[in-house]
C-alpha cells in the first residue's frame, strides 16, 4: 500500500510540474517551473538578456555595409596608383628618350668639333684654304668655259664666295676670343707671382731679423711690460730678492689712464709681512708708500694715460722718504717705519698686491697699464741722476734689480712688448 502511494505521487509530481516560457516587449525572457506545496518557494531565477533577431540582423547590415565602404576605398587607391605608375613610367620613358638623343647629339657635335682650341684654328684653316683651291679651280674652270664658249654658273660661284668668307670671319673671332683668354690667363699667371713673390720676400725678410736679432729686443732693457685688464691674475715678478736694506732707491716708468686709482705697480712681501714694500693707489685715495706696513701718503698724479718717470727713496734713519715725478720733488716726509730694516728673502711683484708672500692678489687693487725701467739701488740717489733719467739724458740700471729681459717674468696674459722709451714719451707730449 506504502509503495502504491508513493508511486501515485511520483506519477502526479512529473505530470504537475509545467514549465512555462515568457518574454516581455524588451526582449527578457522569463522561466517558469512547478514547485511542490512544501516546498521553499523563494528561489529567484535571474533573466536573461536574449537579443532580438532585429537587433542582430542590424547590427549585420552595419558590419556589411562597413565592409563595403573598406572594399570601395581599396579600390578607389588602387585605381590612384595605378594611374601615378603609369604617369611615373611614361617620364621615365621620356627622360630615357631625350637622355639617348642628348647623348647622341652631344657625340655628333663633339666628333666634329676638335677639342684643343688650336686644333679648331688649324681645322678652320685647312677648310678655308681647301675653298679658296676649289674656288680658284672653278675661277680656272670659267677662263677655260670663256675661252673655248662654255657658261659657268655664277650661282655656284658666289655661294662658295660666301661660305669662305663666312669661315674666314668664324676664323677671324676664334682668333680673337684666343687672344684674350691667353692675355686673362697671363695676367691673372703675373698677379699670382707678384703676390707669392712678396709673401716670400715677407718671409725671408722675417726671418733673417730673427736670425739676426735672436728673438729678443734691441737693448735688454728697452721693453715694456703691459698688464691691460684689472684682474687678480696679470702680473710680472722679479727673479731676483732683495738683500736686506737700510735705505733704498726705486725708480720706474709706468703709464696709466684707468681711474680711480692707478693700483699697485709694484709690491714687496717677505715672510711674516706681505706689505713690506708697497707703492698702490686704491679707489679715491691719494698714492700711498707702505714700509712695513706703515703709511706715508705721496702727492703724486700718475693717471693722465701719459707716460710718467717716478722715484722713490727712504732710508731707515728717521724714516724719510723723497717722492719724484718727472725729475721734480714733489714730497718728501719723515718717521716712516724709522730704523726699520728692509728684509730680504721676498717675492717682489709687478701689478699686483700681495695679501700674503707671493700670491692672494686682490683684483680692485691692480694695476692697469705700463711698465718700464724698474730698477732698484740700495742707497738714495743724487737729484741730478734722478733728473737726468727723467728726461732721457741718462740711464743708470739698478744695482740691486736692474730692468732686463731676463729679470723679469710675465704671468696671466701679461705681456712684453718693445719700447724706444724716450720716443714714445716724446710722442705723448
């Protein structure tokens, strides 16, 4: 009885449960299934979008047509490069033609015309002469038609009169076009060796100055030194160091127009004291002598851009000091560094001044311009040297530092030049 039951509902569930189908206007379809009493009924089933057959059959003629307008492009491309091959190789066939008859006009003209221009007057000439033997043979032929009655055609005769002058004229220009490239090339031949003969003479001259002269100046000690630029690394330096020194003599051309203040044109440092000697003009302040660091203030006015002659003189017994300007005193004073021994074992240093021995040189306090004749004594010279060196009537080289190529070294650009001193100061007065 149990199984009998059991199989009544079985019979009855599989022909209760009725699945059905739906579908809304927006292309959704819907399941629907037969679910027992007892059963859960909240099991959802999520829908699935189905497109439409109209959807699809659009989005079809869309990819038709797409692929049409691509084919239609391809061959609209085609079509254009075909026609720019058929224009290009039509050209080149063109070029090809017109290159051959270039070509062989060019071998038919050449082949006729001789290239030396000699051979053309010789060719020109052995054309005319053959015409003036034909046309003598024809003027022969007639004498002999006039003598025995026969005509002569004059037509004949009067073309080849033509032809001959018309070579005789063509002959006539070649000659003259000849001539005056022969007269261009030798001028042109004569200029260039006029030219390279000077420049040769230029050069042999040079050289045998150098040979002569050696490369250095006229006299050791007429040369300047030039320091142009107000910079921290032109200078010239001494290879000599002074000796010590109780009293002293410095004497110097130097030239300068760069304002304010001319710089320092010489300085000297020793161990332990770098403004041992100093003679430095700085911005607006008068020209200052410095012996061991002390001060003494010089009226001298150095920055006209003329050339000046200056001397200096000391002596360690009271400190006094002279000052000199173009054989003239212009100052004089005592009790600078007095009994003060000037040191030997410096660095003694044209343009620049020193902030320690030898070096750390201060740009502001350069000197910019010329010198020349620097010489130092280890006395006080005589006014009357002094005045007699000033105007060029004597010179006395230094005995401690004498003013010669060979005692002075340049550095940084600075450079040495040759000086006729009393020329050029005559020349600025």
């Amino acid at each position: 009885m149990f199984h009998l039951l059991a199989g009544l509902m079985c019979i009855y569930a599989l022909t209760g449960v009725k699945v059905v189908y739906g579908q809304n206007e927006k292309g959704e379809r819907f399941l629907c299934t037969a679910v027992p009493i007892d059963k859960d009924t909240y099991c959802p089933v999520q829908s699935l979008p189905v497109q439409s057959a109209s959807v699809r059959e659009e989005e079809l003629r869309n990819t038709v047509m797409q692929l049409r307008e691509t084919i239609l492009q391809q061959k609209e491309t085609i079509v254009n490069q075909l026609e720019t091959i058929k224009e290009l190789t039509s050209k080149l066939s063109r070029c090809e033609s017109d290159s051959e008859t270039f070509r062989k006009m060019n071998k038919d003209t050449m082949d006729d015309v001789p290239k030396d221009p000699n051979d053309t007057i010789d060719v020109l000439g052995k054309t005319t002469q053959s015409l003036k033997d034909r046309l003598e043979n024809l003027e022969q032929q007639q004498m002999r038609a006039n003598i025995s009655g026969a005509s002569f055609p004059n037509e004949l005769r009067n073309l080849l009169q033509r032809r001959l002058e018309d070579l005789e004229n063509q002959l006539l220009v070649k000659v003259s076009e000849l001539e005056e490239e022969k007269s261009q090339l030798y001028n042109e031949t004569v200029s260039h060796r006029h030219r390279t003969d000077s420049t040769l003479n230029s050069l042999m001259n040079r050289i045998s100055e150098l040979e002569k002269g050696g490369g250095g100046f006229k006299s050791p000690e007429n040369f300047k030194i030039s320091l142009p630029l107000r910079t921290n690394y032109l200078f010239g330096q001494v290879k000599k160091s002074l000796p010590e020194m109780y009293a002293f003599t410095i004497c110097m051309w130097l030239k300068s127009g760069l304002s304010p203040g001319i710089g320092t044109p010489f300085s000297y440092g020793v161990p332990g004291q770098a403004n041992e000697i100093v003679l430095i003009e700085w911005g607006h302040n008068p020209i200052e002598l410095l012996i061991n660091d002390k001060v003494a203030q010089l009226p001298l006015s150095l920055s006209d851009g003329r050339w000046h002659h200056v001397c200096i003189t000391w002596t360690t017994r009271d400190g006094l000091w002279e000052a000199y300007q173009d054989g003239q005193r212009l100052g004089s004073g005592e009790n600078l560094a007095p009994w003060h021994p000037i040191k030997s074992g410096g660095v003694l240093i044209l343009g620049q001044e020193q902030d320690v021995v030898g070096g750390r040189f201060d740009a502001t306090q350069a000197f910019v311009g010329e010198l020349s004749h620097f010489n130092v004594w280890d006395r006080i010279l005589r006014s009357t040297d002094i005045i007699a060196m000033s105007n060029c009537s004597f010179y006395m080289p230094g005995n401690v530092v004498a003013w010669t190529d060979t005692n002075i070294e340049v550095f940084g650009g600075a450079s040495k030049w040759p000086l006729e001193l009393c020329e050029d100061r005559l020349f600025d007065n």
